[in-house]
C-alpha cells in the first residue's frame, strides 16, 4: 500500500470512530435531528427549539440504554 492510500485509510479511520465511535444509533440520531431542523427552517418555522430537544431525548436514551446493560453484566 502506497504511504498516500496509508494516511488515507488512516485519516477516515479516525474520523468514523470520531463520528460514529461505540454508537451508530446516536450519529444516526444526531443526523436526523440535524436534517429535520434544517427542513423545518427551511420551510421557515421557528426550529431553534428542535436541536436542543433531539439532543436530550438522544441522551436520556442512551443513559437508559447503557443502565439497562450495566445491570445485566
């Protein structure tokens, strides 16, 4: 493997564990709530609300979730 194709691999390595790292379900959240804030600016409603909302439900699940698996082990 060529030394650019190494840093390459490398440089997207990082930045999927970075994104995406233990969770997919939360980037996969964060993503959606992201695009439903822009469509629901875009379609000029007041959407400040809606990230900051996304953002607690998506940890209070996550917290939940890792509860439930803390209790199990």
């Amino acid at each position: 493997m060529s030394r650019i194709a190494g840093w390459a691999r490398g440089f997207a390595s990082f930045w999927w564990d970075f994104i995406i790292g233990d969770d997919w379900t939360l980037a996969a959240g964060v993503i959606l709530a992201i695009s439903a804030t822009v469509a629901l600016a875009h379609h000029a409603i007041d959407a400040w609300w809606f990230l900051p909302l996304a953002v607690l439900t998506l940890l209070a699940l996550s917290l939940t979730r890792a509860a439930r698996a803390a209790r199990k082990a």
